[in-house]
C-alpha cells in the first residue's frame, strides 16, 4: 500500500514536472496516467485510407515541387497514434493539440528522432484540408519540414457528419 503510493506519487511528480518542460497542451488522461508507449495496432483500421492517400499524394506533390523527398505512408504506429487523437477530437468536438507529448514520445520510444503534427477538422475532401494547411505558415513548416514518414488519423464523426484530421510527421 505504501509503495503503491509512493509509486503513484512518483509518476505524477514525473509528470507535473514534464507537462511543465512541454511547450504543448498536455493533459493527464485518467484512465492511463496519459502513458501512451503502448497503443494498440488495431486502431489503424478506422482510418480512411483513401482519404488519406490521396492527402499523401497532394503533401507529396507540394514536397516534390519544392525540392523535398516524398513521405512515406506509416501504417503502424503513427497511424494509431494519429487516429487514436483524431477519435479524442471527435469525443471532446474540438480540434486541439492535446497529449502531443505523449504521441510524440511513443514514437520516440520506437526510434523516431523528431515528430510534428497538423490537425484539422470540418474539411470535406483532401483537397481543401491540405488546401487549408499550405494557406498557414505553421503547417505549412511541418509539411516542407525534413520529415521521412507521415501517418494519418482520418475519421468522420458520426455525429456530425465532419471529418477529423491528425498528420504525425517523422524522421
């Protein structure tokens, strides 16, 4: 009981302090302490993948026209921690950054050196999300960025009808 405590204790001094080090929007998630090295793999079977090849082709058109290489498409982690993200948006109806820190660390623990996100929602079509990213200065860096590897959160909400979009980018 006491160890079980101080274990308790330990983890959320651990991540008080990292939230405060972070320069993202962090949350704690309750039922997982926001630990987010272990996700599952089915998860990228929810997400629309004919959406999102067709967002790869025209992030890869931009790259290619700006002298970038082409991203490859992740089908594995990336993409469960990108739909993973895209299904919290959903559940809280907002477009956020939230648990970034955690996404990115999962990634780093699979030997990713450095990761970057857009997200998005309400766009209907790949066109005009990617349309709407190129259009900021912000995402417009992560997708020009020295990126090797994209995965892909695309998911409609059922309750309203709109589309929800999380990009992780890594090298």
């Amino acid at each position: 009981m006491i160890s079980d405590k101080l274990t308790l204790k330990t983890i959320t001094l651990s991540f008080i302090i990292m939230s405060v080090l972070s320069c993202t929007t962090d949350k704690m998630e309750d039922n997982n302490l926001g630990l987010y090295n272990d996700i599952d793999l089915a998860l990228v079977n929810e997400n629309d993948w004919n959406m999102s090849n067709t967002i790869l082709d025209l992030i890869n058109k931009h790259r290619s026209e700006k002298g970038k290489s082409i991203l490859k498409k992740d089908t594995l982690y990336a993409t469960a921690y990108a739909v993973k993200h895209s299904k919290y948006m959903i559940s809280t109806d907002n477009v956020s950054h939230d648990f970034f820190y955690f996404r990115s660390n999962g990634l780093k623990s699979k030997g990713v050196i450095d990761v970057s996100e857009n997200v998005a929602y309400g766009y209907s079509s790949a066109q005009t999300v990617v349309n709407a990213w190129l259009k900021s200065e912000a995402h417009r860096e992560v997708i020009e960025g020295d990126f090797s590897n994209i995965g892909f959160g695309v998911l409609k909400s059922s309750l309203k009808d709109r589309y929800y979009f999380t990009t992780l980018f890594y090298k």
